[in-house]
C-alpha cells in the first residue's frame, strides 16, 4: 500500500503509513549534509520569469564534474560571464572573469551552459541567448583534461563568436551541450521563438563544429519542442543511445504545452527511431515532426499548467526517466498558467527499456512556478531537487529502484532562503555518489553549492 503524504503550502508535513509504507520510505535513499560552500556573493539579481539568469533548468549543464574537478559558471552583477572550478572533494572554488563581454540583459533564460569535449579537453561557454545571436567561446585544449598543469587564467579561453559554422545562429536559445562516449561533443539549440521554433544539431570533433541540421521541426506546423532533456546512455558500449524527450507548446502562452515526446538515435543524432524501434526521421533532409502522434507516449492536455523543460536522466540500465510538473488528474483545466501552476505537482515518468512501455507516478510535491532536477545514482535510485517559488524552500526528493520508484520521500526541506532552480551536478552523483546542488539564494547576489553523501 502506497503512503498517503498531506501538503501544506508546499512542504511536507504529515505522513500516515501503514507499516508497509514506511518500509517503502524506509528504502528510499538517505542523504547526509557533508559541505556548503559558497560559489559567489556577486551573483546578477535581476528577477524575470520567475528565475534568475544564474539557475535555471535548461542549463545543461550549469554545474559538472570532469576528471576529479567541478566546474560552474555564473554571471555576476556586473553583467561578466565567471566560470570557477574546484579539486574534488574538497578544495576551495578558483573563479575567473571574463570581461572582454558584458551583457546588458536581465532576462533569466540568457543563462550560462557548460560543454566539456573529451576529445581534446576543451571547455565551451555558451550563454546571453533568448530569440537572439549566439555567443560563445571555447578554452584552449587541455584544459580540463590536464587541469593541474594547464594554465588557469582568462587568457586561456579565446574570444566570443557568433556563430559555430557558417550556418547563421541569429535567432537561438536554450544551448545545450552533451558528449558521445568517443568524446564527440555536440550541441543542441533552438532557432526561431517559443511557438514557432526547430531543434537544430551541432558536432565537434577535430577541434571543428559541424552543423548537422535540423532533428526537431515545429515551424512547419507552427509550433516547436522544449527539450526535457537530450543525453546519452551508454549500457550498449558498441552502440550508445541517444535520448530526448520533450513537450510541445503551439504558442507562446505556456498555457498550450502539451504531451510528452520521445526519441532516440543509435547514430549521434544522424537518423532518429519513435518509441517502438522504428527510424522515422533523418537530420537535416526529413526531421522529427515535433507534435507526431507517433512520437507522443504520454497525453497531457493543454491547460494543464504543464512546465517545459523540467529535467530528464537515463539510468544504468537504459531506463529513461522524466520529472514533469503539471496539475493532478483530478483538477480542472485551467488557462491561466500562473494560476494552474499552484496546484502542478512533480510528475515521474519512465520508460521501461525491455517493453518499451512509460509509466506514470505522481508525487505530492508541490513547487509553483519552480522547476526542478532529477538524477540517478550509481544504483539507479532516483534522486529530485526542487524549489517552491512560494516559500522558497529547497527540497530533496528521493526513490529507490527497488520500489520501482513509488516510494518517493522527502529527505531535506531548507529555510526560506532558496530561489530559481536548482541544478544538479549528475556526473558527481553517478561517478563519486556524492550530491552536489547549485543553488541561488533568494535575492540572486549569493549561490551556494551545497554537498550530501548518499546512502541506499
């Protein structure tokens, strides 16, 4: 039998178990406080969309770990991109300005994405992007794979660019950075504007981006993805999977985002398969239509104050996981998206790799207009980080394999003092099992990391 959970203003505060429920709670992962250390006092403060442009959940990624040092990046009030790193596990944060660029922007989604390409060590910024011209730049080689003798400083990563190939990147949003087993990074973007927008597919190898084209089309029906999450697996070493998962918005009133989408390529992104195995799309000539019916594996209405690009992870097993927020089944719909969003709740969806079917399991946790994190251990317990927009508290939610992933528990609530979203450091947590969390403070000027061990 299930727990039954009760909610007040969004934080836990009683739980009636049977004692099979409390076993269930008992096998969720534990997680202890170890450190917080403090990665800046200077964040940009500036308060839009509900978030800061230092935290939010489309950072992929915002904080990452790489050959035994962690890395971030933040903007601070003067409008500078830092990028700070540390020795793991418990060395103090060296940060560096780059003040050859200052932005003048206050919009959150203008966020800061870090991309690491194994490959030759090359650490890649992109960020100040919202319907607007790409800027990024890269460091020199070896950085992050030689990090105790290569040099340390700003003259070490070169200048900004506009663009990757000679392929325009005038109208984009929302870079995120990932890498192939082999060591080939790539980039995926948005072009055009919320309502009306394509995914489009970059590569590096031999220290040269390529533009692969376009995976996802919207415009053509006039409406466009907003990627839960784009990342590989690696349980076939011969043949690493790709995975992406999105909902679809068809204007730009948050109101109409609908369903949850999912692909996967077993070619880097070169030619995509539907749920059932079957290749329906090509990058660049023919590409995923991004509202086919036969992409959609679970239906969410439109009105249902579903938040885009919430978070995805893929467990050792390939078993591909989704934290959603949108309102309970029982609620009525509800255009009003601020609205609508007091009563979403996280929602978990899951993929089961052997029969292909997805799952649903809905969570009592509250979080307004927040969005936030999940992750998966080495183990593949589950783990989510999520904020309250309303009391700003940080929460940390976890679920353990050997429930299937019902047993959701609330392990850690924070004083009022958190804000934006918060961002999980994944490859810390499936690599070293430590959980690492990038948080803002309420307010932007402070972002603390905050360090649990783990233990289930």
């Amino acid at each position: 039998m299930r727990r039954s959970l009760c909610a007040v203003a969004g934080v836990v505060v009683c739980l009636t178990a049977t004692p099979a429920a409390q076993q269930a709670a008992a096998a969720a992962p534990t997680v202890t406080a170890s450190t917080t250390t403090v990665l800046t006092t200077e964040g940009r403060t500036a308060l839009t969309y509900t978030g800061y442009m230092n935290g939010e959940s489309f950072q992929q990624d915002g904080i990452v770990t790489y050959n035994g040092w962690q890395y971030s990046a933040y903007w601070d009030q003067s409008g500078y991109v830092n990028i700070a790193r540390r020795h793991l596990p418990s060395g103090a944060w060296s940060s560096l300005k780059l003040t050859d660029y200052a932005t003048t922007s206050t919009d959150s989604h203008n966020t800061i994405s870090i991309g690491i390409a194994p490959s030759d060590g090359t650490i890649h910024l992109a960020f100040d992007t919202h319907s607007s011209q790409f800027r990024y730049r890269k460091s020199v080689a070896g950085l992050a794979t030689s990090p105790t003798t290569a040099t340390w400083s700003t003259s070490s990563f070169g200048s900004v660019q506009s663009a990757l190939t000679s392929t325009s990147m005038d109208v984009v949003t929302y870079p995120q950075f990932f890498a192939h087993p082999d060591g080939t990074l790539q980039l995926a973007i948005r072009t055009g504007y919320s309502g009306t927008g394509d995914e489009v597919l970059y590569e590096y190898r031999s220290s040269t981006w390529t533009s692969l084209g376009t995976f996802i089309d919207g415009t053509t029906a006039g409406n466009n993805a907003y990627l839960f999450g784009i990342e590989y697996h690696t349980y076939d070493a011969a043949t690493p999977l790709l995975h992406a998962t999105w909902t679809v918005r068809e204007t730009s009133n948050a109101s109409t985002n609908h369903d949850l989408y999912y692909a996967y390529s077993k070619d880097k992104g070169r030619t995509w398969r539907n749920n059932a195995g079957t290749v329906v799309a090509a990058t660049g000539s023919n590409p995923l239509v991004a509202d086919a019916n036969t992409l959609k594996v679970r239906s969410i209405g439109q009105n249902r104050g579903l938040m885009n690009q919430e978070s995805q992870v893929v467990d050792a097993a390939g078993i591909v996981h989704v934290l959603a927020s949108h309102m309970p089944a029982s609620s009525a719909d509800n255009s009003d998206f601020t609205s609508a969003r007091e009563t979403a709740v996280l929602v978990h969806y899951w993929r089961d790799k052997a029969t292909k079917v997805w799952h649903q399991d809905y969570t009592p946790f509250l979080e307004r207009s927040s969005r936030g994190d999940i992750a998966v251990d080495a183990a593949d317990n589950l783990y989510v980080v999520s904020g309250d927009s309303s009391t700003r508290k940080l929460h940390i939610q976890t679920a353990s394999k050997a429930s299937g992933w019902t047993d959701w528990t609330i392990r850690y609530t924070s004083s009022a003092i958190y804000y934006s979203d918060p961002l999980i450091d994944h490859r810390r947590l499936t690599s070293l099992g430590m959980l690492s969390i990038f948080a803002p403070r309420y307010g932007g000027s402070r972002i603390d990391v905050q360090d649990w061990t783990v233990s289930g």
